[in-house]
C-alpha cells in the first residue's frame, strides 16, 4: 500500500534518450574526423613555392569543414527538465601557411626578369647578327665590284695592247713596204741614171770603155756639144780644193727645151753647186745630137777645173 502512491507519483521516464545518445556518437565521430583530416592536411609537405613554371596555378585554400548538425531538443517533459547536451569544443581550423603565397610572388617576379633578360639577349644577339651579316654582304660586294673592275682593267690594257701591237705590225708593215718601194725607186733611179750617163756619155768615169750605149745612144761628141753649151753660163770664182763632181738631172723637150733640171749629187760645195744650175737655167735650149735627136732626160756631170 505504501509502494502504490510512490509509483504514482514518480514522473515518467524522459523519451528519445536512445536518439540523443545516437546524436552524440555521431558529433563526436565527426569531430574525431575532423580532427584527424587537419592533423593530416597539417603534416602533408608544402609544395607550393617549389615549382616556378606554374605561374599560373595560383594557392587555393581548402575548403571549411562540413558544418555539424545541429542536436535536436527531446520533447520536454513536464516533470523533469530535457537534458543539457555536452557541448562540443570546435577546434580552430587549419589555415595555410602565409608565406606559401608571398613565396610564389618573387619567384615568378624573378622568372619575368629572367625572361625579359632573355629576350633582351636573344633582341641584341639577332641585332648583332643582322649587322654582322649585312657587314659581310657589304663587304662580297664591295669585293665582288673590285673584281669586276679589274677584271675590266685587265680586259682594257689587253685591248690597248692588242691594239698597240697592232699598230706596231701595221707601222713596221707600212715601213717594210716604204723601204721596199724606196729600195725599188733607188734601184730605178740608179737605172735611169747609168741609162742617162750612158745616153750623155757621162758614165762618172773617165776611163771607162764600155761601147753598149754608144751604138745606141748619142755620139761620142754630144757630152761635150752639151757641156761646152752650159759651161759658158758658169759663174763661179771661189777656189775649192780638189774636183768636186755636181751631177744634174736635165729633161729636156723634143726641140731641146730645158724643161727641169734636179741636183741628183751634190758635190760638198753649195755654192759650185748652184753655180750649175743657174747655168743650166740660163741656157735654156741645148743642142742636138748628130742625128737630130735630143734625149728626154740626161744627167750631167760638172767640175769646176775640168
């Protein structure tokens, strides 16, 4: 009787204790395993700042842990009050290193250094190549006009030489021709005037005998008929030592006019010399031979004691 009123008021057992204590557990496996990812995360190496190529690959934070589910209330009682849930202590969360970041910063600072570095180089290596190349063109040019030029040059003296050497042969062919024409005309006239002498009877020598001409030619006598025309008209009063001989070419027409005379041989006395041929201008006319006949042309011999 007395256990009966007891239970009576005795309140009722709270409900939901097996779902709270489920909650439980479960917070505090959360946070276990919250725990041991950033003791982790914490120990892993940071290799953040290691690699200088990734410039664009910039840190990335993690991600906050998953929020924890908030405990549900049991339903209150009347009686007793709901159990107060154990609070649970979060712990700071794991944040990353701040210099990985500032790391990253001077690396790739220094990476563009070097770049612009490099390209500066590489700018002035092609700069100086360029010059260095244009310097080598320059040069085969100028080399190769020099060559041209002297290849001219040396076309040009050939030329000159050549043409100079032609010249030469020509001169030397033109002077051959002349002392054979001369040689011809000498040998003509030395014909023409033993065929004169021969014709005049002044043959240069006095003791010659030949007797070819005078069965052809003029008389004996007509040299002297000749000499003894002009001879009067010499004037001529110098003393001269020796004999000099002064022979003169006289044509003559068919009636015995003087036409020209010419000093074929001088005698080394200039003024004998013209003494004949003045008389001879002053003569005029010679005479004719025995047989009516006046040579065309005779060359006579004149001395100034003969």
């Amino acid at each position: 009787m007395q256990d009966t009123p007891r239970i009576a008021f005795q309140p009722p057992k709270p409900g939901g204790t097996g779902r709270s204590v489920a909650l439980a557990l479960l917070a505090h496996a959360l946070l276990l395993l919250a725990l041991t990812w950033g003791i982790r995360w914490n120990s892993e190496p940071n290799n953040l700042s290691v690699s200088a190529e990734l410039w664009s690959a910039l840190p990335q934070e993690a991600a906050p842990p998953l929020p924890e589910p908030e405990p549900q209330d049991p339903p209150p009682t009347p009686a007793l009050p709901p159990p107060e849930p154990v609070p649970v202590k979060a712990e700071p969360k794991p944040t990353p290193p701040a210099p990985a970041k500032a790391a990253v910063q001077p690396d790739r600072a220094d990476a563009d250094i070097a770049l612009q570095k490099e390209k500066a180089l590489r700018e002035k290596k092609e700069r100086e190549d360029k010059q260095l190349k244009d310097k080598e063109l320059k040069a085969k040019a100028e080399k190769l006009k020099a060559e041209k030029l002297k290849e001219q040059q040396e076309r040009e003296d050939k030329e000159r030489e050549k043409k100079k050497l032609a010249e030469k042969a020509k001169a030397e062919e033109k002077a051959k021709q002349q002392a054979e024409a001369d040689k011809r005309s000498e040998a003509q006239r030395q014909e023409n005037i033993r065929r004169m002498q021969g014709m005049a009877g002044a043959t240069g020598s006095d003791d010659a005998k030949g007797t070819a001409l005078k069965a052809s030619g003029p008389s004996a006598s007509y040299a002297g008929r000749i000499r003894a025309r002009i001879k009067p008209n010499i004037t001529f009063n110098d003393d001269v030592d020796g004999n000099p001989k002064a022979e003169v070419e006289v044509r003559v027409a068919p009636d015995g006019t003087i036409l020209s005379r010419k000093l074929t041989q001088a005698s080394g006395n200039k003024a004998w010399d013209d003494a004949v041929l003045k008389a001879i201008n002053k003569t005029g006319t010679l005479p004719r031979d025995t047989d009516g006949q006046v040579p065309s042309v005779m060359v006579i011999s004149f001395r100034p004691k003969d």
